[in-house]
C-alpha cells in the first residue's frame, strides 16, 4: 500500500473547541474551492494564472484544510482522551474491508 504520511503540528496559542475549528475546516473547505475554481476557469475573473501557480495555490489550501483537521484531533485527544493512532488504524482498515485497499503484505 502507497502512503503518503505528512506530520502537521499542534499549533499555539489557540484555544480552539470542536465548533470554532469546524468553522475554521469550513473556512479553509471553501478557500479551496475557491482555488479548484481558478484552476477550472470558474472563478469569474478575466486573468489567467499560469497553471503550476494555480496547482501549488491548491495545494496550499489542501494542507491549510489538513493543518485544521488534524488540530481537531488535538482537541478531541485533550477534551475526550481518544487515541488518534488507534482511530488511524481502524480507519485503515475500514478502507480495507470496503476494499479501497489491498490486504496486509499484498501488493
């Protein structure tokens, strides 16, 4: 299985709750939306960005969308003791059994 692993950090001097970050992933959603739709040409503006300008901008976006969700998961491990890397595994799997991936030590 091909992974892409990206560590984000806990960010300071926040006070973040699961409703202001929700908000914030939001937020960010949009802004990269907005980003897709410049690449696309759905943006309603007459200047066209070079298209590595416009990639990069999205990608930009994507890890500001990543950066949020992951300080979501900061929140619940502090506020409800939950253990992300467990919650990881099990996702995997689920991914897994939905056949998204192959099995253990395949491919």
């Amino acid at each position: 299985m091909e992974q892409k692993t990206i560590s984000l950090p806990r960010l300071g001097g926040l006070t973040p709750t699961l409703e202001s970050t929700m908000l914030k992933i939001t937020e960010e959603v949009g802004e990269l939306a907005q980003a897709i739709g410049k690449f696309r040409g759905l943006s309603g503006e007459r200047d066209v960005l070079a298209e590595g300008d416009v990639v990069r901008a999205i990608v930009s976006e994507l890890l500001d969308v990543a950066q949020t969700a992951v300080s979501m998961m900061f929140v619940i491990e502090d506020l409800y003791g939950i253990d992300i890397a467990a919650e990881v595994d099990k996702h995997v799997e689920k991914l897994r059994q939905k056949g998204y991936l192959e099995g253990p030590g395949e491919g």
